[in-house]
C-alpha cells in the first residue's frame, strides 16, 4: 500500500472477493482495506502501541450528527470518565491536507466536543488543543493520562 511516516504495524489481513481486508484491533473484525483504512489502522497502532494509549477507550467509525445529517468520525478516543478526550480525521496519503480538512474535524467536534482535535493522512499529522479559545496546534500527539 503506502509508506506512511508512522512506524510499521503487525496486521493481518485476508483476501476475499477480490479484496484485500485488514483486521481492526478495535472492532475486532476485518474490514477493507482502503488507503484510509490504512492510515487509521497505523495510527491506532502508533497511539496504543508508541503512545501507550488505553485500547478499550477507542471507537472507531462512530456516527454523529450535525445539522441533522449523519456524518463518521474516524477515531474518537475517550477519557477515564468516557468523555471524548482526541478526535481523530484520517485521509488517504494522496489528499492533501487543506483547511478544508481542519474545518471537517472542527465541525465534527462541535457535536463531540473532545479536548484535543487531529487530522493525519499518514503522511502530516497535526494535533491541536481545542480547549483553548482559538485551536493552539502541538508539537506532538498529547500523553494520555
């Protein structure tokens, strides 16, 4: 698939149909593997795995709505007291991230209101501490404690 700026992952996949699959350690199913899947599954990995973030506080693929119209947020990541902690935007490698994608995850958080906003396409990550006012952008994914 993709070289991502992210370390490599142990998966497995399957072929079925003609497509390829990836086994998702969250929903613990596999699913098709997409250039966005792709960028998601790494980025799971590298924050339980590098970042030791607790693996039973991710949901993956959750609905929400806004303005009445159901939208998916990719990763939404929990605190101790299950309120959405990280929001998390993957894109495939070959989208650029724009403003465009930024103003997707802000809007997404209106409905989540989680402290901390990201958007990767494997490639750029960018993570943001949207407790503030305006949106402050970190050097680095924040420790999960």
């Amino acid at each position: 698939m993709y070289a991502l700026n992210l370390p490599k992952i142990q998966a497995t996949y399957k072929k079925e149909g003609g497509k390829v699959y990836i086994f998702d350690i969250i929903r613990k199913k596999h699913i098709v593997l997409t250039p966005e899947e792709w960028v998601r599954q790494h980025m799971v990995h590298y924050l339980i795995e590098h970042q030791k973030y607790p693996k039973s506080l991710f949901r993956i693929e959750g609905s929400l709505t806004f303005n009445k119209l159901q939208k998916r947020s990719d990763i939404v990541i929990y605190d101790r007291d299950a309120r959405p902690w990280m929001l998390i935007e993957c894109k495939s490698p070959a989208i650029k991230l724009t403003q465009k994608a930024f103003n997707q995850v802000a809007v997404y958080n209106m409905t989540i209101g989680a402290r901390y906003v990201a958007v990767t396409n494997g490639m750029a990550h960018f993570c943001f501490d949207a407790a503030t006012g305006e949106p402050v952008l970190l050097e680095a994914f924040p420790v999960f404690s």
